[in-house]
C-alpha cells in the first residue's frame, strides 16, 4: 500500500497568514493526488486534483504543486473559513489511500 | 441538482450485515466510477471499495475484502455496499463518492454525500 504522510498534523495559524502543507508518499504516484478540505460533521471537499488543478469554484488563494513523492497545499491567505482539516489522497494504485490529516486552527 | 444520498446506516450486533445504498442524481451516473469511503468516529478517511461504471466491475481494500460487496445499477442511478461479518471495527460514517472523471478509475472524488453511520456494538 501506498502511504501518504502529512506535516503537520496540526497547525495553528492566524487569518492573513500564508500557510503550507506536506504529504509525503510511500512510492512514487507521479500526479495522482488529490488534497480535500473537512470541516466538523461535514463530507470532505475536493481543492485540488492531479497534484495541481484547482476544482471548479475553490478560491484561488488555495494551490497545489508537487509530483513523485513529494507534495504541498499552500493557503495565501489563511481566511477564517478555512479552519478545517485537510487530507491528501493518492489515486494512482488500490488500495486508495489518505494521508493522516493536518488540523488548521487558530 | 447534483447530489449523492446514502442511507442504510444503523446500530448492529457484531457478526450482523447491512445494506447501504447511494442514490445519485444531476449527472450520467454509468459514465463514472463510485466509491466507498469510511470515517471511524474521530479518525481519518479510509477508502473501502469501487465499483467502475459500465462493467460494475468491484475492487475492495483487503480488510473488507470477502465480508462487503460493491454493486450498482445504473438503472436506478444507484450504488450498494452489503457488510456482512460486521465487526466492531467497522463502526464508521460511510460515505459514498463520485469519480472526477468519466470512465476513470482509480480516481479522486469530487462529489460525495452526506454519510451513513453505521455502529457495531452489542
């Protein structure tokens, strides 16, 4: 299996900050991540597709880079929707597979 | 309106079965892989199984594998998940999953619904 590992797992950060998120893979998957955003009781989100792709109406302030092992979520601009637990997850070999989380929060 | 409803969810003895289904609606539902994801209380997402869209044809992580079954009829615009054998680490919010692309799989998920519990205790 694939693993993905996130860093941090939790993050506190202020409104305005530029805030940036890893996830590591196991093996290379060359663009086939994905990353989502979770908020309390809710389904996740999709942000970003194929490492880089930003999902049809996520704000621009969310970016995605990265390929082979190697990934990142930026935020420019924290904003204060965006309190939330993101997740990385890799689509390029079953079992599909998460990365463990990383909590945002003030 | 683009949307994916479960239901099914519910409390279980260990060692029961339950049937979850996904209605979809708002896009060409045999034209896309879906999926199961769980969420045990308090944890992370976990991927549970596929079923493509024209063959139907399932994929299971190893856990599961031999207790769940995937299927779809795409007559209905609907996916299942049988659980059987249930076990106590099964308990999770279940939710089912669109793929981004038509005809792809493995894929991510752009469209999920607003999940089923199922609990497993006795």
């Amino acid at each position: 299996d694939v693993h993905l590992t996130q860093s941090p797992s939790f993050l506190s950060a202020s409104v305005g900050e530029r805030v940036t998120i890893t996830c590591r893979a196991s093996q290379g998957i060359s663009s086939f991540l994905a990353w989502y955003q979770q908020k309390p009781e809710k389904a996740p989100k999709l942000l970003i597709y194929s490492a880089s792709i930003l999902q049809s109406g996520v704000p621009s302030r969310f970016s995605g880079s990265g390929s082979g092992t190697e990934f990142t979520l930026t935020i420019s601009s924290l904003q204060p929707e965006d309190f939330a637990t993101y997740y990385c997850q890799q689509f390029n070999f079953y079992p599909l597979t998460f990365g463990g989380g990383t909590k945002v929060e003030v | 309106e683009v949307q994916l409803v479960e239901s099914g969810g519910g409390l279980v003895q260990p060692g029961g079965s339950l049937r979850l289904s996904c209605v979809a609606s708002g896009f060409t539902f045999n034209n896309y892989a879906m999926s199961w994801v769980r969420q045990a209380p308090g944890k992370g997402l976990e991927w549970v199984s596929v079923v493509t869209g024209r063959h139907g044809t399932p994929t299971y992580r190893d856990s599961v594998e031999g207790r769940f079954t995937m299927s779809r009829d795409n007559s209905k615009s609907t996916t299942y998940l049988q659980l059987n054998s249930l076990r106590a680490e099964d308990t999770a919010i279940y939710y089912c999953a669109k793929g981004v692309e038509a005809a792809i799989a493995p894929d991510a998920f752009d469209l999920w619904g607003q999940g089923t519990l199922v609990t497993v205790a006795s």
